[in-house]
C-alpha cells in the first residue's frame, strides 16, 4: 500500500540487467538481500550516481556488481578499509559496504571493529551464510555447531561469533539484524541503517542453499528460507510471560542504537575548537 | 500443609453456606479477553492474585499459546466464598475487559445482559483470517459494527482508546494497566492493595509507568461520560484496513523465464498456490485467476525473475 | 647552491621533505600506520594535511591503510601511503589492486634491514626485487630511488605525476640513511608548478567503456558521482570493466597493462651518467651507496682510472636502452648495494659475455662507503 504513494519500486532501475542471470545458486540467500537494500535505496531517494557500492571476496562479494551504481569489487576482508578512505575522501557519497560473514569477521576482522569504533559515516552489511560459499563451503566464523562443510567433516565444534555482539563492543552506533525472509522489514533496517549518521553495521541472515543447505541437509530453498521464521523471535515478544517453544533464539531488528558523534563531524568539531582556543589566546 | 488443610475446613464451611444462595449471588466473573501480547494472562494474574490476598476462592482459567500476534487469548477468572467452576457460563460474566475491540465483540454474549459491565479497548488488531481474501479491494472479515454502535446496545459499557492514553503516558505497553485501572473501578478493593499487587507482578523498572497508567485508567472511568464518547466517537475510530472500492482487480504477474534458477521458492510460499513450476523447471502462473498480488513471490525471488504490476491506487 | 633572495632554502629531513613534497604534488590523502623508519612521514602529513584541508587518518593497520589508499584514490583526490619493510609486505595484495584497477597511488618505502622485523633502525636497500615483484602476477609498477633529501622532495613530487598521468601505483623507495639524512633544499623551483592532473572521463555515458583501448594505453577514469557508474574489480576485465575469462580480453588487458610502460618509457625513465662517456670501468648503484660511488669514481678519475657512475633514478622499469649503451664496451660494471645481490641480476641480463659483473654486497646495516668502491676499483685496475 505504501510503495504506491512513492513512485512505484521497479527492481530492474537498479540493476546492471545485461550481466543477469546473476552467477548466484538457485535460492541464495543473497539474491533477496540485494533486492531489500535496492528497494531500500529507492524509499530513500538515493541517486544511483552518488552511491558507491564496495564489497570484498566471496559470493557476497559479487553480489555488488549487479547494482547500476559505482560497484567497487575489493579485495579479501578490506572493503572496510577502502570505504573508510572513500568516504573520508567524498563525504558527498552514500557509501554502502557489501560483506559476508568471512569476509568480515575472519580475513577483515580487524577492520570491522576499528570501523566500528571510528563510526564513520558508513553502512556495512554482513550477509551471513554460515559458509565460505565461493571456495566450495568451508567452515566460517558463524558456522553453527555440529554443522558439516568441507573443513569440519565430523561437525563444527568450534565457538560461533556472535558478530552484532562484536560491533555493539567496538562501539558501532547502529547495529540490526534480520532475515532474509522478512524482505520488508530487512528493507525497513537497511532504510534505517543507510540513514543514520554514523557506523551502521546490519547482519543479514541469508541462505547458502546449494553448498552449505545441501551438505547439512537442511531442505529445499523455500525449507529454508522458512526455517528462519522458526528461528527467529522478535523482539516485541521478549517481555511475555508466555513464551512457546524456541529452537534457536535469534532476536533481530535494531540491537542498539546511540548518538555518538560521528567521525567527520568529531573531526570538524575538534578542528573548529582548537581554532576557537587558538583565537582566544 | 497447614494452610491447606485449614482452607479446606474453610471451603467445608462455606460448602455448607452456599447451599442458601444462588451461585451467581457470591462469585465475581470476570472475563478477560484480547489477542496474543497484549497482556490478557498478566491483567488476569494481578486480579487472581488480589483477590487471593483478599481472602476468596478464586479459580483462573485461560486458553493462550497463541503468543504470536493474532491469536485469540482469553481468561476467566472466577472469585468468591467458593468457586466451583473454573469457566463462566454464557451470560454470567459480570464484567468483560477486552483488549481488542473485536475479541471484545466476540465474547459479549457472555457478558450478563442486564448488569453486566464492558470495559473495553478500541484498538484493532486485524487477524490473518479475516483477510482470507487477500485481492485489493476486497472487504475485510474483521468486524464492521462501530464504537457507537456497541456502546448504544450495551448497558454498562465503556469503550476507551488505551493504547493511544498509553502512548501518551510515554508508556506504549501498558495499554492493559490502564484497562486494569477501569476495573478496578468495579470492584470493592481499596487502590492501595491494586497497587501493591501490580507493582509486584511488573517488571522493577517499570512499577512507576504502570503505576501511573493505572490511576489514568481509573481517572477515565470517573471522568467517563457515555454521551460525550457517542458524540466525538464518529471520528474517532478508524479502521486500520483501507476500505478498497469493492470492484475485481486483477495483479499482472510478468515471469523473466530467463533469469529463473527454479529454486521453487515463489511456488511453495504462494499462499494462493497459484504458481508452479513448468516442464522446463521455470516458474509459471497456473492459476491466474487466484492471484492477488500479494507480492510475496516477487519479494522473495532471489533471482528478480518475477514483477508484479498492480494498477495504481488514485 | 647559489643562494639567491628568491630561494626558499630549508633545513629538511628526507622523510619530512618527502612529505612536504606529496603536499605540493596536491597530494590530498595520507593513511597509514606507524613503523620504523617512515614514521615521520606520517607525522609530517598529520600536520600539513589539516592545513591544505586534506584527511589523515592512521589506519589499524598496514593493509587497511593502502585500503584506504586506493578507496580515496578512486574517490578521485591523490592519495599516499609510507611504510617500510615489514609493512610494504603486507601492502602488497592492495598494491596488486591497485596495479589491476589502475588506481593511481603512491607509495614510499623506507629501506631498512631485513628479512622479517630485521634491523628497524639500519638502512639496507634489500627491498629492491621486492618493489617491482611484491605482489603476485604480472603487473606494471614504477619504482623511483632518490639519493638525496632534493631528490626525495623531487622524486616525490614526480611520483604523484608519474602515477596520475598513467594510471599506475608508484612506489618511491628510499633507504633509512636518505630518510633520516638533514639536507638544505631549495623549494622555490618547486613552489608554484602546475599540479598534474588525472585524465578524467568526460563525454558521452552511455555505452561508457572504463578500460577502452585507448591510444596511449591510458583510459580515461570515471570519477564517482560523475554519472558513469562504472565497475572497478580486482578479477581480469574486459574494456566494460566488468569481470571476464574470456582469453581474448584478459591477453589485450595484461598486454595494455604492462605494455603502458613500455608506451611511455620516455616519461618513465630517469638515471644520472656521471662521467660514463669513456668508462672502461661502470659502477652502478643507487640510493645512497650512489652517493658513495660518486665519490669513488671522483678518486679513480684523479687517479685516471677511467670510472663512471650510472645511477638509475627509475629502478623500475630499468632504463634499459641507455644502460646497455653505456655499459657497451665497458670491461666490467661494479654493483655495489646494501643488499645480498639484487639489482646486479638485472645488470647481468642487459651486459654481453665480454663484460664482467662484479657485485659489491653489504647486508650488515651499515652503508658501503667511497673507500669500498674504490678499492675494488683499483683492485680490478691492477689486474
């Protein structure tokens, strides 16, 4: 009903069709994040000649060369660091970080939490697979216990990185998770995350069908899409006395949120009182 | 073990007394009713537990586990001398609470026509079933009959918008304190003692919101003018369904047979089934007629195979 | 130096004039990471950046700091990092980028001991095979080596032009003896250049192709929010930027590539010939052992031993042609460097059989000195 007060959302004004089919799995998760942060950019009115899209490797990594925008295809785990001096040189542009749970947890971890701790003015986000998708499904930093990839055939044991917790610690000033399957809702955080002043970092969860959904067996692309609403608790229920039976907690939505200056203006503020005391004296 | 043997003497005694009186004379029904989340089972505690301090029987009997927004929750809760039964008999409840507007429709029957007391929350909260059918313009199941309308046909009624007073208070949760501070208005309990059992059943922090919106609820019902509601209620309810021009539309569904990687999942999350795949493994519209446009394969296509194109709204 | 009222004459460090140099090549962004014995290249950039209202930032790291290099290069403002031998290590897989996306970016190198953490505090001159190999693949890089606190502040400025005007990361390399040395330079010639600018895409965007053939080997870049939208990737492209394997496309874009040197090798090349004319006898050497050659040459000369001194200022790519000129005739080149045998491979491949290559090797942290070179100068005289 809304989307019919704005000018209508054609997916296709986004996109470099001549590159489609896109090299995706049938059912990646992927595929559904892109279309949530396009609309996203639409409600928002962004112009696609001043978004720049930067990705790393992986297949979250190639996912940002289908938006018509100015797609930047780093490399492993650095994104981070060329969207810092991008946007540090054009303030001008929305500058949007495509990344995957590797990418930046494993390979680009150092770069997430200092980008989180500057906050600048960037949007990063973590599709979440669980996997290394691209190399053939090795076991990644978010992989869930038990699970079985190339790397851990018995079943993982080792710890899952809870990577919102992380950028809450490092001091990100928006942080978000939700599903893939929440299409709209995910668009709604996206929409929520590009407009906050400051380091919004926003985990996507997102399906590795083929490679990852396969080998743990985990049912057919609509079984999992739909495992993630069994997943998956909102937060408006988190205070009922009532609570039905929960396999796995995920809580999603926006999971904190402050008004930390953000990096440019931190810099801006500091330059002008030193000038102020300069003046004074 | 004590007090359980002794609570026994005591309902022998009064098994003894009630044979006097009629059931309906001693025991308090009060119902309470609404939908998943809204605080139906914590309203009913804080009553059950009051009236247990204040020394009565009291039998509380609820259905809920329909946690998820939308589903039904209701409960009874019984108090006297001694209760027998756990449910209200149609037509016995002497006061009905309602947290949702419809809910509170659907349970008037049980409300005693003449002395009954409705207290009730004008907020909607549309069901998944009443809008089984999902076509634009179509009309919603949800009930039709306005504030008005209700509180003209029933005696003792009083129909308040608690979750706009709630917001107000700056404490958008506690639209059902405020309906317990309505109630409490019917009941010959003194405030203090109401107050003392919310504050024990409401998390620490918010003992002070809740205790607030309590006294809002309470200064309401005394403030509460039946004829003033029927002359402002004409505007003052909406429904949160868009009324559509009731006339058939039909979605266009475009298919980039293309870009399709038949992953199945537009046929298996269309709730109209109106989509399979073909010989080639390339989703199809099989039954267009039972389209509505609902959009959700389009949205969960990872492929951006599917475009729906519905006529824009004047 | 004559010293003249229009002079500009300051007392200059080499890291800092590296670094008020890059300011008057209107470099506009610095990121980097503190390590021994660039730092003060950093430190100078904090300072003189805010003034010209350009960003410093020190990264978290070295490979997040030629990130974020190349992420504001692309954004369209001159951008630079320094580092030194542990930190151009880890540079060097953002450097390949750079390199394949032809994003311009300059890079200085301090030299000191190595391997591993090595010597922090001691000049070597052991990166040399490193700057023109360090990341993996065939790919273009243009490595310049000063030898003095002017050359530096030269050098740098040359580096900025070189790199913008050829779309190529340029890596000026330096060893801690030139880096930490306090020279006079004048800044006068220097102060009111003409800033070289990029070869910005103009025209028509439809159809804009960002890797085009063009003539000179050099396609135009699209600046972001110029409405061309291109695709920058890291993966072999064809000429619409976007990723290929088609065999074809990949062999025209490496051949343009590392062709685009070769194009404009003119530009490229830069070497000193001191007294090479007549040279029986040829020292080749750079940085500041070159220093030390000259010094030698200057005592054979007096002694009429016939030495000259060719000093390549691009190390990389060499300069070839006129080397094997020079080197022509010539009974023996002595390579004297700070390292075990590095540039001396390269001398080899361009001198004929009947010239001998004699390498001059020092690795122990200390710089070679005049009297090494010229001993083995009249070592070889004597023979």
């Amino acid at each position: 009903m809304i989307e019919e007060n704005i000018q209508r959302f054609d997916i296709r004004d986004y996109l470099r069709t001549h590159l489609f089919p896109h090299f995706m799995c049938p059912g990646c998760g992927h595929g559904i994040a892109l279309r949530a942060l396009l609309w996203a950019i639409h409600e928002l009115g962004i112009s696609k000649d001043k978004l720049a899209i930067i990705s790393g490797i992986g297949c979250s990594g190639r996912t940002g060369a289908y938006i018509d925008a100015h797609t930047i295809h780093t490399t492993h785990g650095r994104p981070l660091a060329y969207a810092t001096g991008l946007k540090l040189a054009r303030p001008d542009l929305e500058v949007i970080v495509i990344t995957g749970d590797g990418d930046c947890l494993a390979i680009g971890g150092n770069h997430l939490i200092h980008a989180c701790r500057r906050n600048l003015n960037l949007t990063c986000l973590m599709l979440n697979n669980e996997t290394y998708g691209m190399t053939g499904g090795q076991v990644s930093p978010t992989t869930s216990n038990d699970r079985f990839t190339t790397t851990t055939p018995l079943g993982n044991y080792e710890p899952v990185f809870d990577a919102c917790a992380l950028a809450i610690g490092a001091g990100a000033s928006l942080v978000g998770r939700e599903i893939t399957m929440h299409v709209t809702a995910l668009k709604d955080l996206m929409k929520e995350g590009i407009s906050h002043q400051g380091f919004s970092f926003l985990e996507i969860l997102s399906d590795c069908t083929e490679i990852y959904g396969r080998k743990n067996e985990l049912g057919e692309s609509a079984e999992m899409v739909l495992s993630q609403k069994a997943n998956y608790r909102s937060d408006s229920y988190g205070n009922q006395v009532d609570e039905p039976f929960k396999p796995r907690d995920i809580t999603t939505g926006i999971l904190a949120k402050n008004d930390r200056v953000e990096y440019l203006d931190a810099c801006h503020q500091h330059k002008m009182s030193k000038l102020q005391k300069a003046m004074n004296t | 073990m004590v007090a359980m043997s002794e609570s026994n003497m005591i309902n022998a005694q009064t098994d003894e007394s009630l044979k006097e009186a009629p059931l309906q004379e001693i025991t308090t029904n009060v119902l309470i009713v609404g939908v998943g989340g809204q605080g139906v089972i914590m309203l009913s505690k804080v009553l059950a537990a009051l009236c247990q301090e204040q020394g009565f029987d009291v039998k509380q009997s609820e259905v809920h586990g329909m946690a998820k927004r939308g589903g039904s929750v209701f409960s009874h809760v019984r108090f006297g001398k001694k209760v027998f039964s756990p449910t209200i008999p149609q037509g016995n409840a002497d006061i009905l609470v309602a947290l949702e507007w419809a809910e509170g429709l659907r349970w008037l029957s049980y409300l005693n026509p003449e002395k009954g007391v409705f207290i009730a929350d004008t907020q909607r909260i549309v069901p998944p079933f009443a809008c089984r059918d999902r076509r634009r313009y179509a009309t919603s199941g949800y009930v039709q009959e306005s504030v008005e309308e209700v509180i003209n046909q029933v005696p003792n009624s009083s129909a308040m918008d608690a979750v706009a007073m709630a917001k107000e208070l700056g404490v958008p949760k506690a639209a059902n304190t405020i309906l317990l501070g309505a109630l409490s208005t019917t009941l010959d309990f003194e405030v203090d003692n109401w107050k003392s059992i919310i504050a024990r059943f409401v998390p620490p922090k918010t003992v002070e919101a809740n205790l607030m919106a309590f006294d809002t609820g309470r200064e309401w019902i005394d403030n509460f003018d039946k004829q003033t509601q029927l002359e402002n209620s004409v505007t003052a309810v909406t429904s949160p369904l868009e009324i559509w021009p009731v006339e058939q539309n039909q979605a266009v569904v475009e298919i980039n047979a293309a870009w399709c990687k038949s992953c199945d999942i537009c046929v298996k999350f269309c709730p109209e089934r109106c989509l399979a795949l073909d010989s080639q493994q390339i989703a199809t519209l099989i039954k267009p007629e039972a389209c509505t446009g609902c959009r959700v394969c389009e949205r969960l296509c990872p492929d951006f195979a599917i475009n729906i194109h519905t006529p824009a709204v004047n | 130096m004559s010293i003249s009222p229009e002079n500009e004459l300051e007392n200059l460090e080499g890291n800092h004039a590296c670094a008020v140099a890059a300011i008057a090549a209107g470099c506009r962004f610095y990121a980097g990471y503190p390590i021994t014995p660039s730092s003060e290249i950093a430190e100078r950039m904090a300072l003189e950046l805010p003034k010209v209202d350009g960003t410093f930032i020190q990264m978290e790291d070295e490979i997040g700091s030629m990130g974020a290099v190349v992420g504001a290069s692309i954004g369209g403002v001159k951008a630079m990092t320094a580092t030194s031998g542990p930190g151009f290590s880890l540079k060097q897989e953002n450097l390949g980028f750079a390199a394949a996306t032809e994003i311009p970016c300059v890079i200085i190198n301090v030299m000191r001991g190595g391997p591993s953490t090595g010597m922090p505090t001691r000049p070597a001159q052991g990166d040399v095979m490193q700057a023109r190999w360090g990341t993996h693949g065939d790919h273009p890089i243009i490595v310049l080596t000063p030898c003095s606190v002017k050359e530096i502040y030269e050098q740098t400025i040359r580096a900025f032009d070189l790199s913008e005007t050829l779309r190529v990361p340029v890596v000026v390399l330096f060893d801690e003896t030139i880096g930490h040395l306090i020279e006079t330079i004048d800044l006068s010639q220097t102060n009111n250049r003409k800033l070289v600018e990029r070869k910005w895409a103009s025209g028509p965007q439809e159809g804009f192709q960002p890797y085009a053939m063009t003539e000179d080997s050099i396609p135009p870049m699209p600046r972001p929010g110029d409405g061309y939208r291109t695709h920058i990737t890291g993966l072999h492209h064809g000429e619409s930027g976007f990723p290929t394997q088609d065999p074809g496309q990949v062999e025209r874009f490496i051949q343009r590539i590392l062709g685009k040197l070769d194009q404009h090798r003119q530009q490229v090349e830069s070497y000193e010939a001191f007294e090479c004319e007549d040279a029986e006898l040829l020292v080749v050497a750079y940085g500041i052992t070159a220093r030390a050659a000259k010094r030698a040459v200057k005592q054979a000369r007096a002694k009429k031993i016939k030495a000259g001194l060719f000093r390549p200022i691009t190390l990389w790519p060499f300069p070839e042609t006129v080397f094997c000129s020079l080197a022509k005739g010539t009974k023996a080149v002595l390579v004297p460097e700070m390292n075990a045998g590095q540039l001396n491979l390269e001398i080899e491949r361009h001198c004929s059989d009947s010239t001998r290559v004699i390498p001059i090797n020092r690795f122990d942290g200390e710089p070679i000195a005049p009297g090494q070179i010229f001993e083995k100068i009249q070592e070889l005289v004597s023979k």
